[in-house]
C-alpha cells in the first residue's frame, strides 16, 4: 500500500484495502447460502497495535478485532463480513436508522427481496427493524431486549414490572409480526 496517498479522511481499513476486499469476494464467489441467515458478531484474537481493537470480557477470546458477519445459520460459513473499526456511524447506509440497523441491512443488502429467513440475537434485533426486512420480503426470527424502542407495551410491563411464573407466557402479535416473553 503507497502511504503517500493516505488522507486523514482514508478508512481505518486502508492498509488492508484490495486484499480485504479480495477475501471478502471469495467468500461470496464460493458459496451463496440461501433461505436461513444469520447475523452475529465475532471477535478474531489479535493483541497487536491497531485503533479499533476491542476489548469484550464476555468472549472467549478477550481481546481482537471484532466483526459483523452474515453466515449460513446450519453450517456457519461466512459469506459476508464487516470489520467493526468505528466508522460505522459516518457510512451509514440509511440516515435515521441506528448503528446495529444500518449493519443488519449492509450485510443484507445483496440479497434483499428474495424471501430469505433472518435469525439474529437481541443486540441486532429490534421491531423497526423487522417491518423494514419484512418491506423487503424477509423473515425476521430472533431475540429481542424488553426495552428497545417499538416493543409493544404489554410485552414491556410483564417484563419490567413481575416475574411471570413457570409455564406462563404474554404475547403480542398484529398481522405483521408477534413478540412474547415467557417462563419455562
């Protein structure tokens, strides 16, 4: 990589550059995964010197290079991937959405539209979310945080303010989507 071309306005990915963009590809060009996705982070170990390590004590592997990836939700592929440097809030793909949204519809953007079904964890997930992939002809299963916006009141009061008792349950559902909670 020529350092000379290097602006303050360059991504933090610079150096990485075509041979990221190459790997990336390959993914893509080896295998297409279809009908059940998944969306979910990973976190590579690195301890070297780069901005954007991060440190998570909840992972396995503590410190490294964290990553959003798209992966076939039976075997794990990856076929899309996405190094989280920070950047995140300035390439925003649609204004007004939040960070995980803007995410969640970059690594879907390819194959919108095609009646895919979507599996994501709380951290990603959110109703809003949801209509828009459902605009897009996309299935939405997942867990979802009691307090993210758009979650349905009942939903929310169960959850906040007692503990449901074993074998009970509260849903919602209209004709688009459903969110429960429950008590095993």
């Amino acid at each position: 990589v020529d350092n000379s071309i290097r602006t303050p306005a360059s991504p933090r990915l610079f150096k990485l550059g075509t041979v990221y963009q190459a790997v990336v590809a390959q993914f893509k060009a080896v295998y297409a995964p279809l009908r059940n996705i998944s969306i979910d982070e990973t976190l590579s170990h690195w301890r070297g010197r780069v901005s954007f390590r991060q440190y998570i004590p909840s992972k396995r592997t503590r410190n490294g290079i964290k990553a959003h990836v798209r992966t076939k939700s039976e075997t794990g592929y990856v076929y899309d991937h996405h190094i989280y440097t920070g950047e995140e809030q300035q390439n925003a793909i649609l204004v007004g959405l939040s960070i995980t949204e803007n995410i969640v519809l970059s690594l879907m953007r390819s194959i919108l539209d095609v009646g895919n079904k979507l599996w994501m964890d709380n951290y990603y997930n959110s109703p809003s979310l949801t209509q828009r992939l459902l605009d897009f002809k996309t299935n939405v299963c997942g867990t979802l945080r009691s307090n993210r916006k758009g979650v349905p009141k009942m939903v929310q009061k169960t959850t906040a303010n007692k503990k449901l008792k074993r074998g009970q349950f509260v849903f919602y559902s209209n004709d688009k989507f459903m969110v429960g909670t429950w008590q095993n």
